[in-house]
C-alpha cells in the first residue's frame, strides 16, 4: 500500500501524530496522499494534489496501490452536493473531487449518475470566479481549514482556483511565488490575487480580487470588502485590516 485518500467529509491533517496537535491543513472526501510514515493511529502523507505533509487519523483513510479510479473528472461547485460511500450518502464540501467510482480496501465511493456533469460553467470567466466564490460567503475561518465549513485565506484562494483549473500551492507565501505580477490596483483582473504582508515584511494573507476595488477573502469569516492600494478596509467597521504587498495574475 502506497496511497490512501479521504473516506471522511474532511479529513484533518495535523502537524504531529495526535489529535491534539495543530491543524496544518486537510484532505477532502477522495484526495489522496502518499503514504511517508505509519504510526499506530495515524500515517503521515504527502498530499498529492500540493505536496502539502501533515498526520491524518487512520480511521479517515482508506489505502490504495492504484489511484488513477480517484483522478478528478470535476469538482463539487455547489453546495449540498453529497456523495455515496458503501452506499450512505456523505456530504461533500466545496472543490471536493469527482470521479465515477473508486474502491479503496473495504470502502465504495460513487457518485449519482450525471453528477460528474454537475458543474457551473460560463463563458465569462469572471461572471464564475464572482458566483463560485460567493457560495463561500460566510464560512468561518479556520486555521489549515480548505472546506466550505470552515476555511483559511490561502484554502479559500486554493480551492477556488483548483475548480478554475489553476493548481495552487498550501500558503499564501507560496502562492505569491507563483503567477506574474500586476502592476497595481489600477491594472487588476476579476481572479487576480492580493497578498498581504505584516510588520516583518512576510506575506501572511490572501485574497481574490473580485475587481480593481474590492476582495473576497477569509479574514473571521469569508466576507467582501473595499481595497485600496494602501490594504483592506473592514467594510462594517471602517477600520484598515491588511496591508497590501503585491498583486498576482494566473490566467
């Protein structure tokens, strides 16, 4: 056994073998991980869709030598969409993979017929960045969070643009070292992703630009707020949240 993958909702990935150790980031019901240490309740994975490492429970995971059954078709672009597992129906979050079906050990993860064709599509890409990622609207912040329960800025930016076809690396500061820079607010794109940087100069918030003047992004919750070439303003209560550092193009 090489792989496992998800055969929960969401899977937590935590820095050490424990449960009580920090939420570093988590798999989604189908993603898989290469297997890099087995411990006796927990095995250490690298995730295969961002290289990111952490300790899942093993009673989340099922194991698999062949992966190529849980290669996403799609992904979930709605919410309430669900999937079968031994045929009980499972929640899924946002951005979670699609496939036909995938056995792993003693679990059967299928979809209804026609789902994998369930998607929201427009020919305007930005008319599908703004009701994508407005379905996000409201989910809580968690730190190492990536599901529509509960979610951090750079899990935001990552599954939005995992479901546009853009493959993101885990953090914020890793996702700045990727796409080609836009040369201020004034030139920005519906898509394009600012990045934020504190006292110290390291990049520490991301979030996707909906226009030249106003982001969407996990700060408490996922919510939309003003920009200006200075950072983010709190649009309820007026005060100046994030400094911006640089602007970031993917398309």
């Amino acid at each position: 056994m090489q792989y496992v993958i998800a055969v929960s909702s969401v899977c937590p990935m935590r820095a050490d073998a424990s449960h009580k150790s920090e939420m570093v980031s988590q798999l989604l019901l189908g993603e898989a991980g290469e297997i890099l240490d087995d411990k006796v309740d927990f095995i250490k994975l690298r995730c295969l869709y961002d290289g990111y490492e952490g300790w899942c429970a093993k009673n989340q995971l099922a194991g698999m030598d062949d992966i190529t059954t849980v290669t996403p078709q799609t992904y979930t672009t709605r919410r309430g969409a669900s999937a079968l597992l031994n045929g009980s129906r499972v929640p899924l979050s946002l951005a979670s993979p699609v496939f036909n079906k995938a056995t792993a050990g003693k679990y059967v993860i299928e979809f209804e017929e026609g789902f994998i064709h369930d998607a929201i599509l427009y020919d305007d890409r930005a008319i599908f960045i703004k009701q994508l990622t407005w379905q996000y609207l409201n989910t809580p912040y968690l730190w190492g969070g990536k599901s529509s329960v509960g979610i951090d800025c750079s899990g935001f930016s990552q599954q939005v643009f995992k479901i546009l076809g853009v493959p993101l690396l885990r953090d914020a500061y890793q996702q700045a070292t990727q796409g080609e820079p836009v040369n201020g607010l004034g030139e920005a794109m519906c898509g394009d992703l600012a990045f934020f940087d504190n006292e110290a100069g390291h990049i520490t918030h991301v979030g996707i630009l909906l226009d030249n003047s106003t982001i969407i992004h996990a700060s408490g919750y996922v919510r939309i707020d003003p920009i200006e070439d200075e950072g983010i303003t709190n649009g309820v209560t007026g005060v100046k949240t994030h400094k911006l550092k640089i602007i970031k193009r993917y398309f």
